[in-house]
C-alpha cells in the first residue's frame, strides 16, 4: 500500500508548520485545527497525522480536548502524536477512537515502555524517529538530541515489536526544498513499514517515495506544501494505493 497522510500540527490550540522544528520559526494556517480537519476531508483524504506540538515540549498531552474533537468530526482515522509519555495518555486516544498512537520521546529512551505498550495495542503503536541535520534523532518536541546508533536503534525497536515507524527529516521540514531519501536509507529493508515525512514539496517526492514501497515505504505525511499548494491534495490522492488491511485503520 502507500498512502497519503495530510498533517495538522496543533500549537496553541492553532493549525501551524515549523520551520525545520524551530518553534520560533512559525506559520498559522486555520486559528481552529477543526476547520484543517474539515478541509481534509472534503478534499479526500483517508487518514490524517495529528501532533500537539505542545504536548511534544510539555511531554504531556496539552491539546487533548481539541484532538478528542478532530477524532470525533473526522469521519476517517487519525495518529495522533505529541507528549504520549504514559500508557494512560495512549490509553485515552485510543478509547477516544483514534486509529493510532505515535510514541516518540519516551519509546526511545525507555525500551520496556515501548515492549509494554506494543503488547496492550500491537500495530495501533507507531514509534516516530526525527532525525536532524547532524542525523541524531531528536527529542522532546525537537527540543534535544541524543546519540544514538541508527544500527542499535533499529535493533530495540524490533526487538520490542515495533511494525511500524514515522521518519522525519527535521533539517527539511517545513522548507519546501524538497525530500531527501539519504537520511532514511538505514531505515529501509528493515522488515518495518516506514511513513516518511519532512520537505516532502513536490509529486516528484510523492513518485520517489512511492517506487520505495518494496523497500519499506507505505506512506508520505505532507503539510506545508498542501497548506501552501505546491502539493493539491487531490492530485496527490491519485498516487494512493490502499489494500484490505488500509480500510480497518491500522
């Protein structure tokens, strides 16, 4: 399969993209991330990737009422990401009826939460690594690096039963120059499903990332390049390739 997945990044109870996750570095699209939702989905789309920047930096969930609210209206699943620390806070989006759960900071740092949380949920736990300049995966909203060996990383994550991962390129995110495929090649061949998200500006991108479905690849998170049209939804749609398993949400 390989599937489009239109991003809606909550800062401030606003619909924003960073820079290159430079909070200081920020563009608002809808004042009410509701109305991201409702454009979203009347143009199309079969998923949605939802991540409270605030919760990332807090490293708890901060916009978790608006989000219950995305999940309620959207008519189609979501992942929702940002500040799930706890198997509580994945707890109460999965109940609230979210698709997905995207852990990130904690699923790193602390293997034995990540195995736990994958024997409660299985396949509905995504692990987001974002990578930055330097190729470090970052942490706590891109607030902090860490170094990690990607040869390791990849190792505790299958190890812990992880099938499905998000990675992002931080240095491109939110730039429009572009996707670069070098800093996912580790990632590739790695019997994982990948979503790989950060610059993506183009259907080029779409097309390069779409001819690495063997190697791993199922999906590409876009944002501001739908936001500010060098991508239309709609002619990104047409590249989408979904399969029984796409259609249960998981």
């Amino acid at each position: 399969m390989f599937r489009i997945y239109p991003a809606i990044d909550i800062r401030g109870g606003r619909c924003v993209r960073l820079h290159r996750g430079d909070y200081t570095a920020e563009s608002m699209y809808f004042m009410d991330p509701l109305q991201a939702v409702r454009e979203w989905v009347r143009r199309g789309a079969s998923f949605l990737h939802v991540v409270d920047l605030d919760g990332a930096v807090e490293g708890r969930p901060v916009n978790s009422s608006l989000i219950r609210r995305m999940i309620e209206e959207a008519g189609i699943p979501l992942q929702v990401g940002g500040g799930i620390r706890e198997l509580d806070h994945a707890r109460e989006y999965l109940e609230a009826g979210a698709a997905r759960v995207i852990l990130g900071t904690r699923a790193i740092l602390d293997p034995d939460f990540l195995v736990e949380a994958i024997a409660l949920w299985g396949e509905r736990i995504l692990v987001s690594v974002d990578v930055g300049k330097e190729g470090k995966p970052s942490l706590r909203g891109w607030t902090e690096t860490v170094s990690v060996d990607k040869g390791e990383l990849l190792t505790t994550l299958r190890e812990a039963g992880v099938t499905r991962m998000i990675h992002t390129n931080i240095w491109r995110d939110g730039t429009l120059e572009g996707y670069d495929p070098g800093p996912l090649e580790p990632f590739l061949d790695q019997g994982m499903k990948l979503i790989a998200a950060g610059g993506i500006t183009t259907l080029r991108d779409l097309r390069l990332l779409k001819g690495l479905s063997a190697r791993g690849v199922e999906g590409a998170i876009i944002g501001k390049a739908l936001y500010e049209g060098s991508i239309h939804l709609e002619e990104a749609l047409q590249l989408e390739i979904l399969d029984d398993e796409a259609g249960e949400g998981t």
